[in-house]
C-alpha cells in the first residue's frame, strides 16, 4: 500500500532536521512525498547547510499558496504530515486553524480528517502562549515531537545527532526507521 506525506518545511532554524528526513523519506519505497517550504524555510536551509535545489529530490513540491495542491484537500487521502521544523509562529496558525497558507490548510486538513499530523517545534525556551498552543494541537490530534535528539546511541557527529530525532520522526508516521533501537542494538 502506497502511502501519501505532506511534508511541511517552516521558517524555524534546524534545516538539518528537514534535510536529513527528506534523504531518509527519499530512499523509501511506496512512498508519495509532497512538499511545501516556507520563504523563511529556504532561507534558513542555505544559511544553515548550503544551497537548496528541488532537483535534489523525488518529490513534488509546492508553492506555499498553492490551494489547488492534492492535500488541501481531504479527498486526497494524504494520511500523515510532518511540520519539520515548525516556528512557533506556524504552531500558532495552526493551533487556531488560520488556514491562510498552504502549511496551515494541510494541518487543518489532517486535523479534521482525524489523520497524523506531527509537529516538530524547534524552538527554545517555550513561553506559556506556545505551551497552551501545543496543548491545543495535542488536544486536536497532532503529535508533537520537539527536536531534542537522544544520546544512548553514542552518536558521532551532528548529522548523527541530528537523525535519532529524524528516526523517531519517522517511527511516529508509522515509517521503518531503521535507527537504534534501546535495547536492541549492541
């Protein structure tokens, strides 16, 4: 069964968040990746990690108004999306269903048809406002995954880091990771 992403690129910094999840999602099989990045997204990425090509990968992307987009609709049966990374800007559109860019009309979308949304707010500290708004997505469905990577798999270099958050990234969307495992790996 083929499955269908959405994946959100926000304006928030971590970049290598998004990046090393689109490598992972690139090389998986029966998988259908549809892909919206803010201004700010793009931006931050060739600040963070270099310069950004869409060619780079095997997914259709749209722009960020782009309401003809399959998944601004629910018809279109994309049964998870991944907001990576999310600013608290875009956590609060999303929390009070301010459909007025594509990201956000797909977060509504989700939300409504009872599907997985998963959010991955990568900011820090959170102030009461950003609390209440990821009380309020958490309320309505999403899943809310903070990029705080794990250290038990010894990891080795940033990216390394970097990808225990991207695993369990996928592992929310229901996707084999692949990634340590506690307990089961020496």
């Amino acid at each position: 069964m083929e499955r269908k992403i959405v994946l959100a690129i926000g304006g928030a910094s971590g970049s290598v968040y998004a990046k090393l999840l689109m490598d992972k999602l690139a090389k998986m099989n029966n998988i259908t990746v549809g892909v919206v990045m803010s201004d700010n997204a793009v931006i931050n990425w060739e600040l963070e990690i270099g310069t950004f090509s869409k060619a780079d990968y095997p997914f259709t992307f749209y722009g960020k108004n782009d309401f003809n987009a399959p998944f601004a609709s629910g018809s279109a049966k994309y049964d998870t999306m991944i907001v990576c990374p999310s600013s608290m800007g875009l956590i609060g559109r999303m929390a009070q269903g301010i459909s007025n860019d594509l990201t956000t009309r797909a977060a509504d979308v989700v939300l409504k048809e009872r599907r997985r949304l998963i959010i991955v707010p990568r900011e820090t500290p959170y102030s009461l406002i950003h609390l209440r708004n990821l009380t309020s997505l958490t309320e309505a469905g999403a899943i809310i995954c903070p990029a705080c990577p794990s250290f038990y798999s010894q990891p080795k270099s940033i990216d390394e880091a970097c990808m225990t958050v991207v695993d369990r990234i996928l592992d929310l969307a229901g996707l084999d990771s692949g990634g340590y495992r506690w307990g089961e790996n020496s």
